[in-house]
C-alpha cells in the first residue's frame, strides 16, 4: 500500500553525493546505494524527478577564480551535470527502473531536451526523469534548478540530500559544537540568518513559489524512503 506522504519528489543531489571519500569523480558503488533506495520511493509509486549537481567534476566559481570567463567555466560545470546524469541513468537501469534523462541544453545524441509537458508525462507513466545541464544558463545553481523544476512539475516538495549533515543547523556544527538543529525552518529565516541550506537566488524561488524542502542525510541507508513516508528526519523549510 502506498502510504507516502508525497505523490511527486524533487530530489537534489549534489555531484558530492556520487563520487567516493575524497569528493572527486564518480564512485560506481556510491552510486548504486543511491539508485537502490531511489528504487524504493519509485515503486512505492511515487514520482520521482533528480536534479543532479556537478560539483564532483568542475564548478564554474573555481574556473572563474583560475581566470576563465565565468560563463564558459559555468557550462563547464553544466556538462559536468550531464555526466552524473548519465551515470544515474545508467545505474537505475541496472536496477530495473525505468528512467528518461532531459538536458536543458539540447544535446539530443545523448538525451532529450528539456520540455515540461514531456517530463510530466514520463512521470505521470513511472519514469524517473533526471533533470541535467542545470537551468541551461551561467550564474545559477543546481539548487535553483531544483526550486524551477519543483515549481514547473508541480512537485509536493524538494528532498534535498546532503553528506555530511543531517539537516539545518543554527551555526556549523563541525565548527560549533552548541550548534543546535531545526525541526522546521523558513527561508525567510534561512535568507536573514545566512543558514548554509542552499544559495539565496534557490531559497527565495522556493520561498515565493511556497516549495516545501526537507533537508537530510543521504549518507545513512534508507533515508530517501523514510523523507518520503513523513518521517521525522532532518529539516523542513516551509515558504512561511
Ligand atoms: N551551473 C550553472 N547553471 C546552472 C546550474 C549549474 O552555471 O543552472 C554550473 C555552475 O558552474 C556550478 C556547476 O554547474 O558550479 C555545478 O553545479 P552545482 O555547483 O550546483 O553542483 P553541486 O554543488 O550541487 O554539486
């Protein structure tokens, strides 16, 4: 019986989240310990949409601080998305999930490009959809990509997995150790406080289009399921 409290996720990933200890590249392992408890929330029925970072290959700011024209370093690091794209798709696959990739720059060798209606529908008919290339444009995240595809789909929320933090803390807790975490949390909050959650330019598309974001830990087995049947694990950011 599906019992899950959301009939249609977002989840963000960041390009951290696929590569092994050191942060750099994609490990196959850590991979699949992703695409095994997405298989989980997939066949409880709930639509499940990835937005995927790149910062396990190329970030634009890095480029751009070594001197290169920070639009060309930020299609870098768009392409960098791409290639995590991939990986997840190949990965789900394996694992018998059916899956479309949708590029937001148009490469339609290697997946199709982005068209909303479309990805509704691939949903709609249990394919997860990975959305890749970011928003298509230089100066944003995939953080921010994640809030535009969450409101363009009609999402009921974004997950937003992390590595090493179990969720939205008042200060960092690997610096303060009376860091205390919130339960629930707004972006109004989270802009005025300067909260590490996610960049000012995702929190207040969230924050005016009213997206619900659940922050927690990916590191432990099983969490993306539990996010999804409503169980007390990280924070919630609400619009109000
Ligand atoms: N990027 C961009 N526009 C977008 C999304 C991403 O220019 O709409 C570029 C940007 O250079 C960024 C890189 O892609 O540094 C990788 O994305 P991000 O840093 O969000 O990845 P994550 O930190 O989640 O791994």
């Amino acid at each position: 019986m599906n019992t899950a409290r959301y009939r249609r996720i977002v989840l963000k990933l960041s390009g951290e989240a696929l590569s092994g200890q050191n942060g750099f590249g994609i490990e196959p392992r850590v991979i699949h310990s992703i695409t095994s408890q997405i298989k989980e929330v997939a066949e409880l029925g709930v639509e499940v949409a990835v937005v995927v970072g790149g910062g396990n290959i190329w970030r634009g700011k890095v480029g751009s601080e070594m001197g290169m024209d920070r639009a060309n370093a930020d299609y870098m690091g768009m392409l960098a998305t791409v290639m995590n794209s991939l990986a997840l798709q190949d990965s789900l696959e394996n694992i018998g999930i059916p899956t479309r990739v949708q590029t937001s720059i148009e490469m339609r060798q290697v997946a199709e490009p982005y068209i909303r209606r479309k990805a509704i529908r691939h949903l709609e008919k249990k394919r997860v959809v990975i959305f890749a290339a970011g928003t298509g444009n230089p100066y944003f995240s995939t953080d921010t990509t994640a809030a535009l595809r969450a409101a363009e789909i009609e999402a009921d929320v974004i997950l937003m997995a992390k590595n090493n933090v179990d969720g939205v803390y008042t200060d960092d807790p690997k610096v303060n150790v009376d860091a205390k975490k919130y339960d629930q949390v707004s972006y109004l909050e989270v802009l005025n406080e300067g909260l590490g959650v996610m960049d000012s330019t995702a929190s207040s598309l969230c924050m005016d289009n009213d997206i619900d974001l659940l922050v927690f830990s990916i590191t432990e087995e099983g969490n993306i399921k539990k996010a999804v049947m409503g169980e007390n694990i990280g924070t919630i950011v609400r619009g109000k």
